[in-house]
C-alpha cells in the first residue's frame, strides 16, 4: 500500500536554482496539498489542489509554483530557491477537499537552500 | 481564539501515566477538528476527525473530546507507552474556508521507560 509518496526525500540547492518535488497517490482522491513544516511552526499549507484542473493557494504560496498533472500526480515548484525556503515538506491527499474528510501524507522531503 | 492553539508544547511522562493535552480553535464557523500523530522521520498519521459538539472518539488507549461551543478539544492517552512518544497534532479549518486545515504547533509526548 504505497498511499501518498514523494520525492526526492532529501536534497541540497545553491540559492538561485530551481527544483521540483514530485507527488503522487494511489488512493484515487480528488484533493491533493503541499505543505510545510518549520520548527515550531504548525504545517503551513502552500497550495492545495481541490480536483484536477484546479489548484489554489494557501497560506505560504510565494516563491512557489504547483501543477496537478492528472488526479494522480501533484508537483511542486521552487523557481529560485532561497534559504528562507529551507524545511521539510509534505504533499497529503484527501478523498475530496472539505475538511471533514481524513487527510494522508507522504513521508516528507527534506529540503535545505544553502 | 484566532487561530488554532496547542498546549502544552512539551511533555514528558513516565511509563503507565495517563496524559492529555488541550486543542484550542475558533469556535465559530466549525467545520472539524483533525488530530495526528507524527512520529519523527515519518508521516503524520490520522488519529481523528471529529465534526459534532459533544464527540468522543476512541481509538486503544487513546480517546479525544470535542467541544465546539466553546472551541477545545483534549486528547487522552491512557498507560503510556513508550511507543507513544511522538508529537500530537491538531488542526481545524480557521479562514473561513472548509478546504483549508490550519495546524496547531503540536505537543511533543515523551515517554520515560
């Protein structure tokens, strides 16, 4: 049962230079989410993704891109990396994107701008 | 409350205690109220997803209340164990808008052998 995974799980960027983190699930869930998490911080949601064809932004979206590829996949996009941008994050998805459904998580990447 | 409050930020128990910990939340416009339980270098696991005023829900040795008047919910865990040791996350939709779940900073659970 893979659920929700991610990738890459760890990785190290010059400021200035892009990358994507790669998501997908195999629950078949219309909601997908990126999120962040900071010590001492709560998970912080990026963008979410309420059904395929749709995404929106959340709390933190600056300096970030997504795309929901297909109802599978959810990437995420850093244009230019910078430190501020350094933490863990988390793609979830959910069977539909209210928030009385149960939200599942991948296994976190760790991501550190130097 | 404005926005989505745990306490305490740490804890630490010994063996066989039985612990709880408090989630505050803006008590109008409830939607739900999520708890998770993260281990470190894992993903956060769903525990709970309670929608009405009075819900109690129990999963082991672990139950949850839910108080949506005047916006709590307590976590319990009875006997702990050491595998219990993980932070406890709770999380409730707090901008108006049911899609997007605002996470409390969480409660680190340890528990002494």
């Amino acid at each position: 049962n893979a659920g929700v995974t991610q990738t890459p799980k760890f990785q190290v960027l010059k400021t200035g230079q892009s990358m994507t983190l790669q998501c997908a699930q195999d629950m078949n869930h219309n909601s997908m989410y990126w999120y962040r998490q900071d010590p001492g911080m709560g998970l912080r949601l990026i963008y979410y993704s309420a059904s395929e064809g749709t995404t929106d932004k959340g709390e933190v979206p600056n300096g970030y891109n997504v795309s929901r590829l297909n109802k599978r996949e959810f990437s995420l996009r850093l244009e230019s990396a910078a430190p501020s941008q350094t933490s863990v994050y988390f793609c979830a998805s959910s069977e539909s994107g209210t928030s009385g459904n149960t939200i599942y998580f991948g296994e976190g990447s760790w991501l550190t701008v130097v | 409350i404005l926005n989505v409050e745990q306490s305490p930020q740490s804890l630490h128990v010994q063996e066989g205690d039985s612990t709880n910990f408090t989630c505050s939340f803006p008590s109008s416009n409830f939607y739900a109220l999520h708890w998770y339980r993260w281990e470190t270098a894992k993903s956060p696991e769903a525990l709970f997803v309670m929608t009405l005023n009075g819900d109690e829900k129990k999963k082991g040795r672990i139950s949850a209340t839910l108080n949506t008047k005047e916006g709590y919910s307590y976590l319990y865990i009875k006997g702990s164990q050491p595998e219990d040791s993980a932070t406890y996350l709770c999380a409730s939709p707090v901008y108006g808008s049911a899609r997007q779940l605002t996470f409390g900073s969480g409660t680190q659970l340890t528990v002494l052998p």
